[in-house]
C-alpha cells in the first residue's frame, strides 16, 4: 500500500484516545477499534511513550481490522517494551492493514 499521506501522528493521536476511552468504557474501545473486549485492557494499560512506536507504521490504523491477533501482539509488545519484536510487528502492518478479512486468507 503506498501512501502519499503520512498518518503516523494521526495513529498515535488516535491510540491515545482508544486508550483513554479503554480505561473507562472497554466496549466502547472494542467497537471502536474492532477487537474482543478483553484487548482493551492491555490497551489501557500501555503508556503514552509506548505508544510513539506507533508513529512508524504511516498507513492509517483508522480502518477497521479484524485481526486480533495482531491487536495481541501489538499490545503485548508495548506493554512488555520488547523493542525488537515492535519493530517486527510494525514492519509487517502494511500487510495486515491490505489484507483480507480476518489476514487468514
């Protein structure tokens, strides 16, 4: 997917968002970024400066995904600060954000 547009500050600033609302309404969070409620509390507790990582990936994140395993990484990685493995997750996410419904197929 190549874009003309740089969504990065858009992404964190959205995330940042999704985590606000996640600490006080996680199915709020769950329709909003398409994921199982359960992911929202990793959301919420990831920080603001975990977060900037985020500023890598310039497609927008703004498009509903069905891959939660992807949220599951994502979240997990920021959470746990594993450099390397955000950096791998980040570099595939043009993948996942032109993939077929559900990246399985």
């Amino acid at each position: 997917m190549s874009m003309d547009t740089d969504f990065s500050s858009i992404n964190y600033q959205f995330l940042l968002k999704a985590r606000e609302i996640a600490k006080q309404d996680p199915e709020m969070v769950a329709l909003l970024l398409g994921i199982p409620k359960e992911l929202a509390e990793p959301l919420a507790n990831t920080s603001a400066s975990a977060l900037t990582s985020i500023i890598q990936i310039k497609e927008p994140l703004l498009t509903l995904r069905s891959e939660v395993w992807w949220w599951e990484r994502l979240f997990k990685a920021l959470n746990e600060g594993n450099q390397d493995e955000i950096n791998a997750i980040l570099e595939h996410a043009c993948f996942v954000t032109t993939s077929p419904l559900g990246g399985m197929d």
